[in-house]
C-alpha cells in the first residue's frame, strides 16, 4: 500500500498514544474523544487512542436523522445501548471491533481529505504487517445520510478487504483541531443496524442479533494485536517525540464535563 503524503509532523511534536485496556460505554468513549479534540485545540497535542465499547454500542453520526432511521422503542426494549457521536457520518454497531481515535492540529494532516487518506493508509499498512492485505477504495459520490449503516456501502478512501469494508471513519473540524475515529471490524456483526432499522424488516431479522460474528479480516485477530501493531506503525510512520500512555486520569477527569451530553437522550434523538 503507497503512503499518502503527511503534511507537518516533526521530531519535536508531542504526541500522545493511548491503548485504553478499559472497554467504556459510547457516552464515555465519545466524551473522551471530544476531549482530546479539545486538548489538540487548545493545548496543539496530538493523540493516538485504542479503544473497545462496553455494552456494545449503536451509534449516529452527529447530523444522522436517526429518529427517521432507527425504532427507538424497538430499541429500547431490547436493551441496545445508543449514543450519538460528536463527528458525522451513518449509523454503526460498536461490537466485535478496534476503535481508534486521532486527534491533532489541523495542519500536522492538512486537509479533512488529506487527513482521511493518510490516517486510513496508516491503518492499511499496519494489517498488511500482520499479512492482512488491504487497499484502499477507489473514489465515488458519498452515500446520503439517510442512506442506512456505514458499513453499507464502501466510499473513496475507506480501507478494503477482500473487496469488503473493514473501517468506517468520521470526522470532525473544531477550531483549527481535527478529530478523526472509527471502527476496525475484527467480525461482522453490522447487520444489528439494518435489524434496528424502522419497519417490519428489521423487526423479523432481529434474531440474529445473538449469532456468532465472522472473521472479517481473513482470519481470527485480537483487538490488543491490531492495536499494538497500529500504534508501531504510526509511531514510525509520524514523527515525533511519543509519549505512552498507562493511564490518562486527567483526560478522564476532563471528559466528566461533556457526559452530560453524550448520555441525554435528547442529544442522541435530537433529529
């Protein structure tokens, strides 16, 4: 896989990377990724966080007509956790996966396009290291909004295997700050969305909500190896003085201010 052109990343950047061992529930995990984009905003760091979701996860893309979408009452007595995320983009199932999160200046990626390419070409590099090939898609017009789950349909960028996608990436511009996350499938479970949908379609397929998930990536691969090979990779492939992470208490400290967003029910069905 080519590498995409960086644009400012030097030895002297700080930079920060964070394999968070503790799975969290969405409101938790989008609370902390707002906050790192706060933290590149406001303080110019970067970050690299790994993350997994604890229950498992429906989440929206912040402008996503998710009440138009989704039965909110077929969710609720299923006892599906939601939540909606700070950046754009369609619904995705947060269940057998690797999640990661990049933050940073917006000039350390130049563009959002520059930033999806380069960020999406990093993570195709490191599958390739652990003898997933993977390529990136050919360019073609985005799907609406209203046009399902993420994972549906492939855009230009996103990152294939097996002609299948396997991350499904949003973006969000704050000040002069990108954050940039998304979800690497270790299986397939993202039928759970179309089940979740509104209409008897998703009420009837329901069932399989409980069925083992499929290898995605060619083989079986833990989250922990993906991540550490992802956190290599970026470290070589980005310059700059990297700092690891054990644990990130003032970033959690920080997040409890954007909780109360992430958890309102109101914030997540608010279109």
């Amino acid at each position: 896989m080519a590498r995409a052109e960086t644009a400012e990343w030097t030895e002297r950047e700080s930079c920060f990377l964070w394999i968070d061992e503790t799975p969290r529930p969405g409101w938790a995990n989008m609370a902390i990724d707002q906050t790192l984009l706060d933290r590149a905003e406001l303080l110019g760091e970067s970050w690299l966080r790994l993350y997994a979701w604890e229950p498992h996860c429906l989440s929206f893309g912040r402008h996503e007509p998710a009440t138009r979408r989704y039965d909110a009452e077929r969710i609720a007595a299923r006892g599906i956790d939601t939540v909606r995320r700070p950046t754009g983009g369609r619904a995705v199932w947060h269940g057998p996966e690797l999640t990661y999160a990049v933050a940073a200046p917006g000039p350390r990626f130049g563009s959002l396009q520059e930033a999806y390419l380069e960020i999406h070409d990093m993570i195709g590099h490191a599958l390739g290291q652990l003898g997933i090939e993977a390529v990136l898609a050919s360019s073609r017009r985005s799907d609406p909004l209203d046009a399902g789950a993420c994972f549906s349909q492939p855009a230009g960028g996103e990152v294939l295997v097996g002609g299948r996608k396997v991350v499904g990436s949003a973006q969000l511009r704050q000040g002069g700050a990108l954050l940039q996350h998304g979800s690497i499938l270790l299986a397939d479970g993202q039928h759970v969305v179309r089940e979740l949908m509104q209409g008897p379609a998703g009420h009837d397929s329901f069932s399989s909500l409980g069925e083992t998930a499929l290898p995605l990536l060619g083989r079986s691969l833990a989250g922990a190896e993906l991540a550490e090979e992802i956190a290599d990779t970026a470290a070589i492939r980005w310059p700059g003085n990297w700092n690891r992470m054990t644990a990130a208490c003032e970033v959690i400290e920080a997040a409890s201010r954007h909780y109360p967003q992430f958890r309102s029910p109101v914030w997540t069905w608010a279109r």
